[in-house]
C-alpha cells in the first residue's frame, strides 16, 4: 500500500486494508509491563498543542514530538533520538504525553517494534511503560490514573496503570468476518472506550466504531461504517482516527470513501465527519464536515477542543500547498493551516485561545481558508472584547469577488451594536496609513484597525489602507440581523 502521504488509516485495519481481513485463532496475548516510580513533583505544559512531525508517518521520519501554540508560537521538539513517535496526548492534567515508540521500524512496516512511552514535562524525560514490542496508540483515561492500549497486530484492548503495571486485558476481536481487528483508540469523559472494527460482511469490506466500557462490559456499535465498500487496492472505506467532543456526546470521524483523492495519487479520499456517540441504527444521523469549496481531500485523526468549540486534524488537499496539522470549528465551516505535521491534540489545561477563536484583542488568523488558493498572509484583526456573538471571526474566501483578492476578513456583530472608538480623536481615517500605527510611528495597532472597521461601518467612504507588505480594501457587509465590515487583502 502507498504511504507517500498517510490517509489515515485505522490500526485495526492496517495489515488487510484493500482485501479481505485475515482471521486468526491465536489467543490474545498479555503485553509484560515494567514498574515506574511515580515522580513526586508534575509540572504542567503551557503548550496548547501536541503534534508528531515532520511530514506524515511512514513517508518522512524520523517522526519526532512537538508542542506548539495555535498561532505558532513557542514552538518546542521534546525528543531527538532518532526513533519515530506516533500519535501523542496530554495527560489530563497537561504534565506529561503519552505515545507510541518505534524501537524498529515505521507506521506501515510489517515487523515494526513498538511500546508506550510516557513523557514527563518536570524531568524533560521519557519513560518506557511496556517491553513486549507489540503495544500500540495509547490513551489517558479521564481522571489520568489508567492509559488504555491496544497492539500493533489489531488483536486486542489492554488498560494499565498510568505509572505501568497492573496491565489486563479489556477485550479483543473475535476473529469472525464481523469482528477483525481493533484499533485507533478514544477514552472520553464518560467513560467510554472508542475503538474501530475491521470487518467483511457480504464481501464488502470497511470500518465501523464500536464503544465499550473499561471493564469490558456493553459494548455497543456506534456506526456501521458508511454504505461504501473498500475497492480493491485502495485503502479502506468506512471510519478510522475516532475523537470524541469534550462532553463526549458527538464523534468526529475519518470517513474513507471509495475514490481517490483528487491531486493525491494511490490515496483515498478521507473526509471529516460527526455523529452522536449513542448507539448505531439504521437511519442514524450522519454530518459530513468537509468543504463544500474543497471536500475532495485526505482529513484524519480529528480531535475535539476542551471548550468543545473546535477540531484539531490532519488535511492534506491536492489543490493546496500545504499538508499538516489544521484547525477548524465544530461546524466544520472553515480550515486553517496550523504546522507541517500529524496527529495534533489539545493540552487540556492550555489556554484556549488562539486562531478561530477570540481573544479580545489581536487575533491573528493564518492559513487555508473556505475556497482560497496559495498560501495566505498572517493577520492581526484588532476589535474590542468580541467581534461577533459567538466572539469567534469569520474567515471567507474572497476568490470570485475579486481575482487580486486572497483573503476576506469579516467581523460581523448584531445590527447596531458595532462599536466606534475614537482613533486619537478622529472619526475620519480616509487613506489612513496603519503601517506605523496611531502617529505613523511604531508597530500596527490592532485597535487603530478596528477603529478604521468601525469608522467604514458608520457611512465613512471605503478607505484604502497600506499595511506592508500588501493593501487593504475596506467594504461594508450586512445581512439581515448582522452589520459589519469586511477587511480585503490585496
């Protein structure tokens, strides 16, 4: 199977994506774990996010861990010794990582080697958890006390204890046509454990999630995998990369279709899906969260946001630039680029904000927007306390308006509740320059711009703004319950 750009593709199907799952009747075996001494002090990452990079696994190595914030900043590697990492998460109290280790070999190969490796951010070390060489895509239980597990093989789910031992096996597939490998797990706040299921019924091959409980009771099918069969050679239609929402109600998905990604040779398209985390039934209510403008994509390993108002994951799209670690909103209406990477999650105890998201004053938005092309320049957009009700700032694409335009910056608000603050005493700023800021002397100031914004939205005539190293137009936009102004980069 080509793995020159990774479409996620489930654990549990690793080793049959394409055909027919190989059935098996060896016993599940126990994974040897060794006994860690707890660390008496922790100390929380400030971090806001957790990703593996560069590139994506088994195409660019070695695969190393990264935290970063949404806007780029504070970027930090943790490990450098050559070996690849796979798939990181914070603990719950953002003090350490967990992840799996390649001893040998990458994401992909046959006779890969693999444990669970835990990262303290106090000693700045890593500590290994198991030593059988087959432990694979670990989780944290909610409180942090357990981490969930599976094995390389797909052949089984094993929780320990956070520092190592007491390792005991939750449950394993079957081997049936119905029931053939396990993987790509997610523990949520309710204590369920998600997991994916390969299966081949009535010749047709895909991937569905089921749930089941730490002790190994009620498990229950969450999906059925979609209504598409795998075709031969690709990899696999149905779900993989499961991540539940912060309240653990909804399910955000990797959907394999069964088409090839357009601009992505030999690699089928995934899109960004969501449903409820209640159980599967005919009819069961499905949202595909792609791009209308650009859905035919690879998209994986979605994870929810503490504040449950955004989506961490993996994009890559023939017709953009770039591939990596990509933010969007529960609605999935926009994307934004974050870093070249894969496999981002979220530091739980991490301030929230950052891109797509307020912060009062100053955000800065970067990336891929809804239906723009090239890269996008990085923006300051300065407003008072929240720009819009959600205090969230529309991203929208300008290409159709305007074949000079690359990026649209709307800031939207209730029909007369936009604000006007004074610039220096002036309500009028025609032509205004903001490169140098109020006085045409040091760095941009975010609250001029929004001043400006302000000013075009009460009747002032478009003014044209020069902010290096590009132009701004500036135009009124309304709706029928919004008023707002829409900023143009040129």
């Amino acid at each position: 199977m080509n793995r020159r750009l990774l479409a996620p593709c489930a654990a549990a199907a690793l080793a049959v994506c394409g055909g027919a799952p190989a059935q098996t009747t060896d016993p599940v075996p126990r994974l040897p774990v060794i006994r860690v001494r707890p660390e008496t002090h922790r100390k929380a990452s400030d971090a806001q996010i957790v990703f593996e990079a560069p590139g994506i696994p088994g195409a660019a190595g070695p695969q190393e861990i990264f935290t970063m914030n949404l806007d780029g900043s504070r970027r930090v590697q943790l490990t450098d010794d050559g070996l690849n990492k796979f798939l990181p998460h914070f603990s719950p109290d953002g003090t350490r990582l967990v992840y799996t280790k390649f001893l040998a070999g990458q994401y992909g190969d046959p006779g890969a080697r693999t444990d669970v490796v835990v990262y303290d951010f106090a000693t700045a070390r890593e500590t290994r958890l198991t030593r059988g060489g087959t432990a694979f895509q670990p989780v944290w239980s909610p409180d942090g006390e357990r981490i969930a597990f599976g094995s390389y093989a797909g052949d089984g789910l094993w929780i320990m204890d956070a520092d190592g031992p007491n390792a005991r096996l939750v449950g394993g597939p079957s081997g049936g046509l119905d029931d053939a490998r396990w993987g790509d797990f997610a523990w949520s706040r309710d204590d369920w454990i998600l997991f994916t299921v390969a299966q081949l019924t009535g010749g047709c091959f895909k991937v569905r999630i089921d749930k089941i409980r730490p002790d190994g009771t009620q498990r229950t099918r969450v999906t059925d995998g979609g209504p598409y069969c795998t075709p031969d050679g690709m990899e696999q239609s149905g779900d993989a990369d499961p991540g539940f929402s912060a309240d653990g109600r909804t399910i955000y998905s990797s959907r394999g279709l069964p088409r090839e990604a357009p601009g992505l040779p030999g690699h089928t398209e995934r899109r960004l899906y969501s449903f409820s985390s209640d159980a599967w039934y005919p009819g069961k209510p499905e949202t595909d969260l792609s791009l209308p403008s650009a859905p035919d994509c690879v998209e994986g390993v979605p994870k929810g946001s503490p504040d449950g108002t955004r989506v961490l994951l993996f994009r890559a799209c023939g017709g953009e630039p770039r591939a990596g670690v990509t933010l969007t909103n529960a609605a999935g209406s926009y994307r934004l680029w974050i870093a070249d990477g894969f496999g981002p999650d979220w530091n739980p105890v991490a301030e929230s904000s950052g891109p797509g998201r307020s912060q009062g004053r100053g955000d800065a938005l970067r990336g891929v927007d809804e239906g723009s092309q090239g890269p996008l320049l990085q923006i300051g957009v300065g407003h008072r306390d929240s720009p819009s009700p959600g205090g969230e700032s529309r991203v929208e694409a300008a290409r159709g308006r305007q074949s000079s335009c690359r990026l649209e910056q709307s800031l939207l608000q209730p029909r007369g509740k936009l604000e006007r603050p004074s610039l220096s005493g002036k309500d009028r700023i025609d032509r205004r320059e903001l490169g140098r800021g109020a006085g045409n002397r040091g760095p941009l100031k975010p609250e001029a711009l929004f001043a400006a914004l302000a000013d075009v939205d009460s009747g002032q005539p478009g003014a044209a703004l020069r902010l290096d190293p590009g132009r701004f137009r500036i135009e009124k936009q309304s709706s029928p319950d919004r008023s707002g102004v829409l900023l143009i980069v040129r």
